[in-house]
C-alpha cells in the first residue's frame, strides 16, 4: 500500500490530500494560501490532512505540488532582475516582439554571431562585448537569459556564452535551446527571459515547501506539476521553472479525469481569483499548439489550452449604473471579501457598515475597505502613493477614509497593480454567506455590504434590490450567467469544425443566448453544450448545477471538487519529451541538429536512426532522473517531401520522442 501526498497552492487556499494506491481519497484538507510565503499555507494543509487522515508522515511514499507561483507572478510582473544576451539579431526585435515589455528595464545586449537554418555560423560571436556586458552587470541581476539566431539549429553560441557567464559572474542562465527545440528565436529568447525571472522565486518556494515536509517528517520525494499536467522532479523544476506555468490549472485537469473517467468533456474550475476552462478529449487536456500564453506574453512552453477568466468566489461586484435596469457585473479583479476583513477586524468593520446603513444617502466607497500588505517593496513609488501608504499604517480602513481627493483614486490602483495594497469589497463569496449557501466568516457582515449595495439607485430611480437576499440572488445569477459564457466562449474557440467570428461575440449572440431559453415563434432555436461540464472548485457545488441547466449540458461535481488540483498534483505520470530536426542543406546531404552541434550523413535514413537514437537516449534519461519507473517510450517522425521531376525529395523531418512512467515511491 502506497501514500500519497498531493498539494496545491491556489489563490485563496492552500489545498492537500493523501490518497491510498491512486485508488482511493482518503483525507483532504484546505489552509489559507501565505501570499508572503507559500511554505506557510503548505504547513498548514499537510498538518491538517495527516491530522485528519491519522496517517504518520514517515508513511507518505510520494509528495507532488501544483502552483499557481509562476503564473501569478508573471501575470503580475513579479520576479527577480535579469539581463538578455542576445545573439545574430537585430536591436529593433526587442521593441517589435515584446522583448523590451518582458525585460521591464533590465539590462540587454545585442550581439553579432548567429547560425543559419542548415547551423552554419553567421558571424562569429562578439566574444569582447559580451565579457564587458558582464563584467558591467553580472553583480546587479539574478540571472542571465540567452537567445542565439537558429540556436535549435547550432547551438555553440549559446553554449559559449553560457560558459562566459559561468565563468565571469557565476549566475544562473537560461538557455533558449534547452528550453524548446523550435524555431522562431523571439520567442524562444521570450521564454529564457522569463524562465531567468522565475528561476529564484521557483528555487525558493520549492526549497522552502521541501524543508517545510521535512520537519513535518515527510521524507518522500517531492515532484511538481508541469503546464501540460505532467510530473517532474523538483530539481529539473528549479532548473526550468517556465514549465510550470498553468501547473495549477493542468493539475485540476488530470484529477477530473481521475474522478469522473470522462474521456470528452469541458473543466470549469472556479476559485477565489479566476475561472479556468478547458477541454478533454480521449481522456487527455488539449495542448496549445502555439505555447502557453501567460499574461501578455506567448511563451514556447507546452501547456495546457486553458482559457482563464476574471471570474470567481472573490470578484469585485461592480454596479451598472447605465440603462433604467441596473444590474451589477463580475470582475476581473479579486477583492477581499467583506465577511472575510470582518473576522480579522470585526470592531473596524461593523463600526463603518452601520454608519454607512444610518447615512441617509448611498455613498460612492459604501462597503469598501483597505489595507496595506506588509513585507513588500516600495521601490520606485511615487509621492502620492507613499503618502497613501503611510495613511493606511498597518490598519484596516473604510476606503472612503483614506481616499481624501479623487485623484488619490489613481495612486490606489497603482498600489494595488504593485501587490501593496488590498481592496475588500462585495464578492459572491459574501453573497453565498448572505443566503446560507456558506458559513465560514462573518455572515452579518456580508449582510450589511449587501444591504449597502441594494440601495444604490438605477436609472429610473428604484433601488438595485429591497432586501439583502435579493441582492444576493442578483450576484450569484451574475455568477452564474458569466460562468456560462465562458464555457460557451472556450466551446466555439475549441470546437473542432470550426466557427467563423469571435469566440466571445458567438457566446453572447442574440441568437445563441435566445436558443438557450429555447425560443419558440416563426423560428424555432434550440442550442447549449453538446459535451458535459465537469465542475471543480471548493464552490462549483454550490453556483454550477444552475449553470448546467443554463447551457442544457450534464453537470458532473465530482465528491472532491473542491480538491481537484491537489489530486492531480499526485496521480500524474511522468512524462519527458525530447525533439528535434534533421535537414538537408544539399543533395546528398542529411544534417542531424544536435544539441552539441550538427552531424551529416549520407543518406536519410542513417540520419534519421542516429537522432531517433539520440533523441530516446536523452527522454529516457530525463524520466529517469525525474523518478519515473516501468518508462515507455512513444516516437512520432514528420517527415517532409516535395515532388520534383516525378520523385520525392526530402526537405526536413521532425522526429519527437515521448518518455513516460509513474514515478517510483519510496519504500
């Protein structure tokens, strides 16, 4: 009998669970996620899931995170200082490709040197400039990224500038070519950047979760999850980082198919921050062909196609104040909900809901509140923001307190794009407290803010909602209508034949929202989902049973939703793929790209066995080093002709060889 431990660190919570032989649950538990320390938040959760399952901690054979670290910090443009060595391109790419955006500032050069498509050398690489670029900046950055024209083609100068850095400055480096076999150097060069931010924060977290399990007595290997759903070890995770953006998303994608067997259906997993969507088919996530998108940046990472929205337990609810109606709309920005601030400050919090409730008039910040975040820094603030900070102390305040000038509005929202400040508002969560559907912090408090809110005046000059419940009733049907949407706008973007337009305009056309209703007149409509929904999330029991019936689809709730990501953090495989090219610079000729450089043979096929060879030598040994055990090996060859004078003439061939096994648990 195996125990296994999985974890996953979300937004708001810390999830852990302990399964027996990837058979059976049999504890789950949830802490608050430490945003200043994510080793905290995991403590907690593995406590109180060995606490609750009375299993010894000496007797877990396996432990696996899922994180949502590397997404987060560079949707929020967290991360430490680097510096690009980019070589054989021109100065202009780093303004045209989003280069200049992702560096935000730090330090770049622009190098002669390079190969061509067949690996020939360019020019030779400008081995002078580049030992000043580091002498100059190698004490004042974290990392270096490095990114060489057709480096997946002939990598030596990549390789030699890696070297230099070793040499020189002794800081860790990213290598484009060690990250994806493909071409397109841009974003090849985007990835490395990223991975060099990461690499210090992941290295952190994973030595500090790895500590924490160790004085708990968790001796087990600890894995992490990579952005296709896949497990590594947590060394090849420190090293490459990059790969585990959408860890978190990937994992509750591979613990859906582990509790419910589906092989064709949607995965909605709603948490505090976002709603995640996606799609199985055959019993696997689709993959985005074009890299995972984090943010505004398209990396080169395999990862899950993985549609997130604004959208969760802890949206800021917005009032509409256009048309005679009213009504109120969701996100995309998370707030800390009131009946959450009520538990820590419940004397700060009451005290302004009730002079609020005896104010004759609805006030702009009614139900609003602030605080600073400790431990942050403030470099590179300006007057006003400081300001603000020193006015919020380390307090929590009424929002209308703080806020003296409407121009003060500004610098709030800079304080809380920098991850300084904290904004609690009205949120589905406090609504959900409201009419019973939760209980865990302060429901008067909830309904108060929702009293607030109902008063607000609509165009034709009613209130919003009489009473608190019905407010609450209008945030959850919010809830739940855009939840449909977004299931609806991941359907046409991913439906396999294919729509013409905009996924989001089809969702919310006239005719697709009135064929949900099932529009009966001179026109007959009848439309929704043709696949079931497999809703996840510590909420989904309580806002997606309506939402199934919206879009006249199956709503399977697995019985442990609400851990879904922390499942799958520990019931993946290992899986290590390995690609690359052989080309034909001439006839006769077949060149073998490698990662020590290129090799030519004389005939196709020769070629083609010694990259396979290389290939499979390579996978075989990354599964291995990651712990997998009874591996596998799959091989896929793309081999590309052209018909000249009645015979076929080959041009290139893609060779990708898949490695994958459970990992091995301790004895």
């Amino acid at each position: 009998m195996a125990l296994l431990l999985g974890v996953d660190t979300g937004g708001t919570y810390t999830d852990a669970v302990i399964l027996r032989d990837e058979v059976e649950v049999i504890a789950s538990a949830k802490a608050l996620t430490t945003r200043h320390d994510l080793a905290i938040g995991v403590g907690g959760a593995v406590r109180a899931v060995l606490a609750a399952s009375g299993v010894a901690a000496g007797d877990i054979a396996l432990a696996s995170l899922s994180t949502t670290l590397a997404t987060n910090a560079l949707v929020e443009g967290q991360g430490g200082r680097v510096a690009l060595i980019y070589i054989g391109f021109k100065q202009r790419d780093l303004e045209t490709h989003g280069l200049n955006d992702a560096l935000k500032g730090d330090p770049s050069i622009v190098l002669d040197g390079g190969h061509n498509h067949a690996g020939g050398e360019v020019a030779a690489l400008d081995e002078q400039r580049l030992r000043a670029f580091l002498t100059e900046h190698g004490p004042s950055v974290g990392g270096f990224a490095v990114a060489a024209q057709f480096a997946t083609r002939n990598p030596a100068h990549e390789l030699r500038a890696m070297a230099l850095v070793a040499e020189l400055t002794g800081r860790p480096v990213s290598a484009s070519h060690q990250l994806s076999a493909k071409l397109n150097g841009p974003k090849r060069a985007m990835t490395a950047v990223l991975n060099a931010r990461l690499i210090g924060m992941i290295d952190r977290l994973i030595g500090r979760a790895e500590d924490t399990l160790t004085d708990l007595g968790v001796t087990a290997p600890l894995m992490v999850v990579r952005g296709d759903g896949a497990l590594i070890s947590a060394l090849q995770a420190r090293e490459r980082p990059i790969e585990t953006i959408l860890s978190g998303p990937a994992a509750s994608i591979v613990g859906a198919r582990w509790m419910t067997g589906a092989d064709h259906a949607l995965v909605s997993d709603i948490g505090g921050t976002t709603t995640d969507v996606a799609v199985l088919r055959e019993g696997r996530p689709a993959i985005d062909p074009a890299g995972a998108r984090v943010g505004a940046f398209r990396t080169m990472v395999e990862a899950v196609a993985m549609r997130t929205t604004g959208l969760g337990g802890d949206s800021e609810v917005h009032f509409l104040t256009e048309g005679l109606r009213g009504g109120v709309t969701l996100g995309p920005r998370r707030v800390l909900p009131v009946s959450l601030v009520a538990v820590d400050a419940p004397e700060v919090v009451h005290a302004a809901l009730d002079a609020q409730l005896r104010s004759a008039l609805p006030g702009e910040h009614d139900g609003r509140f602030v605080r600073a975040v400790s431990g942050q820094s403030t470099e590179g603030i300006g007057l006003r923001e400081q300001a603000l900070l020193e006015r919020l102390g380390t307090s929590l305040h009424p929002l209308g307190d703080i806020l003296h000038t409407r121009i003060e509005t500004g610098a709030l929202k800079r304080l809380v794009d920098r991850g300084l400040v904290q904004v609690a508002g009205m949120t589905p969560s406090d609504a959900s407290h409201v009419l019973g559907l939760a209980d865990a912090w302060d429901t008067q408090a909830a309904y108060k803010a929702a009293a607030l809110l109902g008063r607000r005046r609509t165009g034709a000059g009613d209130r919003l909602a009489a009473e608190p419940e019905a407010m609450a009733r209008i945030i959850i049907e919010r809830l739940e209508h855009q939840t449909a949407l977004a299931l609806l706008e991941t359907a046409f973007a991913e439906e396999e034949h294919g729509f013409e337009g905009d996924p989001a305009a089809l969702a919310r056309h006239v005719l697709m929202q009135r064929g949900l209703g099932g529009h009966r007149g001179l026109v007959r409509l009848d439309t929704g989902l043709g696949v079931p929904v497999i809703g996840l999330g510590a909420s989904a029991a309580t806002y997606y049973p309506a939402v199934g019936k919206q879009l006249g689809c199956e709503m399977i709730l697995p019985e442990h939703a609400g851990v879904a990501n922390a499942i799958g953090a520990v019931v993946g495989r290992v899986t290590m793929r390995e690609a690359g090219t052989v080309t034909s610079p001439s006839e006769g000729k077949f060149r073998v790209h490698l990662s020590d450089g290129p090799q030519d043979f004389g005939d196709a096929d020769s070629a083609l066995a010694r990259l396979e060879e290389v290939l499979q030598s390579k996978a075989m040994a990354a599964a291995e080093a990651a712990g997998a055990a009874d591996i596998t090996v799959n091989v896929q060859r793309d081999i590309r002709t052209a018909g000249v004078e009645g015979r076929d003439i080959f041009v290139e061939a893609d060779i990708t060889v898949e490695a994958s096994g459970r990992p091995r648990v301790a004895v």
